[in-house]
C-alpha cells in the first residue's frame, strides 16, 4: 500500500500546501481521501485524474471537499475522462450539498460521481477492507482504516480526542492523523487534536508509526512534532508531494 500526500494544509490551504487530499494505492487501484480547497491542482501533478478509481470524503467541511467542483470540471470538460462513474464514499447529505457548492441550480454531479453514503462499519474498496468510526467533530465525520496486503493505515479525518479513533487504529502500521489544535489553555472540546494528543491516540493504539497531518497554516508546525514525539517517538510531519511505503 502506498500512500502520497496531495495536501495537508490543516483548515484551509495554505502557502506551502494544498488543504487535506491523500492518495492511497494498491494493486494499481487508486483512492482519495478527501478533495479540500486547492488539492485538484496538486492531484494533476502527481496522478492522472482518470486513473482516481474512487473518493471517500471524511465529512463536509471546505477544507475537506471542496475541490470536487473541479474534479467535476475535469472530467465533463477535459476530453480525457473516461465517463465511468466515480464511486464518492461521503457522508449523508454529500449529493445535495457538493451540487450546490458546484453550482446554484445544484443541478447535481451524477454524471460524473455515483455516491455511496457512508456510515460506521466496513465496507469494501476496490482492494482494500474499509472500516469507518465517527470521529468527535461537529459534523458527521468518520475516520477510515484501511487494509490491504496485510498492512493497514487510519486517517483520523477531523476529530478531537476519540477513544473510537483509537480503537479503530488499534495496532494499525500507519496512523495518518490530525494535529491541528496548538498546546494551549482551553480549547473547544470534539473538535481537533493537538500534537500531543495525537502521539497519546498512536501510543494508545500501539501504531507502529504516526504521520502529523491538518497542521493549519498559521500554527508552528516544529512545535506540533515535537509535542507528538514527547509522547510518541515515531512521529514525522508529511509534506506535500511526499510518498510513504505503508
Ligand atoms: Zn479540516
Ligand atoms: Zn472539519
């Protein structure tokens, strides 16, 4: 399984980096997770859009979906589609809302997406055994394990501090998971983690290794690793661009 950062710009894009897009292959299928703000851009230099076998949104929110409006584009446009349907594994809701964002008849993207809303539970993907566990979030979101050739990856999605995350990435090999929340006093509840959440959730699990993604912009990136490997030495920042042997 292999796994290449698209973008992990955490809560929007950012200068260095598009917002959350990972693609994920094995055995020449080819998934994404999540299409936020800018990732189609970084997509193009990194994979055929063709070749994307299918999508799984983690939740609605812009950082994480909005730049289906020009994969959309892409393929009703471009001449290079091949008009197969696009299986889009999304949360309940992801039809209606991803056709307005498109556009304001909200006509819909049927012609290009066949969605499949998703729920907690597993599912199969192309290769892969998919299982989903509702993160703490403010919306409907889900964190996705993914197994396949005897290795196996979680993405967190957004979530604060989750005993669910956890279970679902019980001895997991790879845990790509969010730090977007800086070390201070008081912050919001279900909503993000902080670095040394993050490292204490891939101790709790036992991960074999962790990868710091959805580091916003405007936080010190040098300050969530270390936070992380204060609790979990095997802890790395992904960059855009960089590819990772799961
Ligand atoms: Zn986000
Ligand atoms: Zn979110």
């Amino acid at each position: 399984m292999r796994l290449t950062i698209v973008g992990c710009s955490g809560s929007g894009p950012g200068p260095a980096s598009p917002a959350s897009c990972y693609l994920v292959e094995h055995d020449g299928y080819r998934l994404l997770l999540d299409l936020g703000n800018g990732s189609f851009g970084a997509l193009q230099a990194l994979a055929d859009p063709a070749t994307v076998d299918a999508v799984f949104l983690s939740h609605l929110h812009a950082d994480h979906c909005l730049d289906v409006a020009p994969f959309v584009v892409w393929h009703r446009y471009s001449g290079r589609s091949t008009r197969q349907l696009v299986p889009m594994y999304a949360p309940v809701g992801a039809e209606r809302r991803l056709a307005l964002a498109y556009d304001a008849d909200g006509e819909g993207l049927t012609d290009v997406f066949d969605f499949v809303p998703v729920g907690a539970g597993s599912l199969e993907l192309g290769p892969f055994v998919a299982e989903l566990a509702r993160t703490a979030h403010p919306v409907e979101c889900y964190a996705i394990r993914l197994s396949a050739g005897g290795r196996s990856l979680v993405y967190t999605g957004d979530t604060g501090a989750s005993d669910a995350v956890v279970e679902l990435a019980r001895d997991v090999d790879v845990l790509l998971a969010e730090a977007a929340h800086p070390d201070v006093p008081d912050l919001p509840p279900a909503l993000h983690l902080t670095g040394r959440e993050a490292g204490e959730h891939a101790a709790a699990a036992q991960a074999g290794r962790l990868l710091l993604t959805h580091v916003p912009a405007w936080i010190d990136r040098e300050a969530q690793l270390a936070d992380a490997r204060a609790v979990f030495p095997a802890s790395e920042l992904v960059e855009p661009g960089a590819t990772y042997d799961v």
